[in-house]
C-alpha cells in the first residue's frame, strides 16, 4: 500500500494563476481531508468529505474549490492564487474502526509570488 | 468549540533527558485526544492515542495519559534521543455525523534534541 499520496510536491504560482493539488489513498477509506499548515498554527480544516460524491467545508474554505472524484481521489483546487494561501498542504484519509485516526500524505509546499 | 493549546516552542535538550511536552485542550464532549509527530519534510505520523479519562497512550517510549479533571494530554519521554528531533502536534477529535472524527489541533512544539 501506498497510503495517501500527493503531487505535487512543490510548486510556485504568479498571484492569479490556478492549479489544482491531487491526493489519492489506497487504504479503502471513505473520509478524506484537506489542511493548511502555517507557522505555529498547526494544521487547520480546508474541506472534507465523508464519502464519495459529498464535500463540505472546514474552517478555512475560502479560495479554494474541491472535487472528490472518486472514493481514492479527492482533488484541491487553486482558482485564483493569492500570496495568503503560502502554505504546506496535507491530505488526509480516515480510517473507521476501532478509533478513527487520520493517516497523512506527504505533503505539497505552496509559494503563491 | 473545541480546542487545543500546546507549549511554544523549540523545546531544546541534551541526548538522554527528560521530555514534556504540555497540552490541555477544551472539548464540548468527550473527545478522543492524539498525538502526532512530524518529521522534517513529511507528512504527520500518529505517535500514540487516548480514547477515554485516565487511558494511557504509548509508543516508542512515548507515554501521554488523558486527563478528564485536568483537561490535559501531556507528552512524555524518559531520555530522548536525536532521532526524536520533530515538531509534535497535540490533536483531538469528537465524533461528527458526516466525517468521523474531526481533528482539532495545537499549534505544534518544535524538538531539538543535541548530542
């Protein structure tokens, strides 16, 4: 198993360009999750989805747009990128039982100039 | 709503110390309460869990027991060593209808641990 991987692992953007973060997870699971890590913020909520086909929105949703394509994919989409949205962003899926815990993807590094 | 407050860090020890990490939290409920580590250029690892007052988490010498009258989950090490060197993410999560579990996150503590 792979785990949940994402790509890509670096990018630069112009302010006002768009782009879209892939995650994908092998694991089966039916929750996936989209952070935003900043300096001495820990990680906060972008968008989630519970199951293929619904997404919903955490706590810092704003400019950002998501697809769950299917039950492996859940995409994070960029359509203007602005320089607030630096960041590192982290994918997440969750197992279900017996404790819910969150398995991470590596991460993608953001520089919105 | 929920939260989750760490120690700021760096935290910096010699090899073979004693380490605490401090967390306590505030939860509407009856949280499930984690730990998690990053290490330089990845992604976050659970390092151990708690999912009721006075249940003891424990891995790689790692110990945190969850605290109900405390409100606290704090992170303990008998000696560290370099290879602990990381940030650690103190996390809870309460049950929600439509995605499991909703992690809450501290700040981070950033390790270093010296030779």
């Amino acid at each position: 198993n792979a785990g949940v991987t994402q790509t890509p692992k670096f990018q630069v953007l112009k302010t006002g360009q768009s782009m879209t973060l892939q995650c994908a997870q092998d694991m089966n699971h039916n929750s996936m999750y989209w952070y935003r890590q900043d300096p001495g913020m820990g990680l906060r909520l972008i968008y989630y989805s519970a199951s293929e086909g619904t997404t919903d929105k955490g706590e810092v949703p704003n400019g950002y747009n998501v697809s769950r394509l299917n039950k492996r994919e859940f995409s994070l989409r960029l359509e203007s990128a602005a320089p607030s949205q630096t960041s590192v962003y982290f994918c997440a899926s969750l197992v279900g039982t017996p404790v819910r815990e969150q398995f991470f993807g590596p991460g993608t590094r953001l520089t919105v100039l | 709503g929920n939260s989750v407050t760490q120690m700021e860090g760096p935290v910096t020890l010699s090899e073979e110390a004693f380490l605490t990490i401090n967390c306590t939290y505030t939860a509407t409920g009856y949280p499930s309460l984690f730990w998690y580590v990053q290490y330089p250029g990845e992604g976050l690892q659970l390092l151990l869990k708690a999912t009721k007052a006075d249940d003891k988490g424990s891995n790689k010498g790692f110990e945190a027991t969850y605290r109900k009258e405390t409100t606290s989950f704090h992170l303990e090490k008998g000696s560290v060593q370099v290879s602990d060197s990381a940030v650690y993410f103190c996390a809870l999560s309460e049950r929600n209808n439509n995605a499991g579990n909703m992690l809450t996150f501290g700040g981070g503590t950033r390790l270093m641990v010296k030779p």
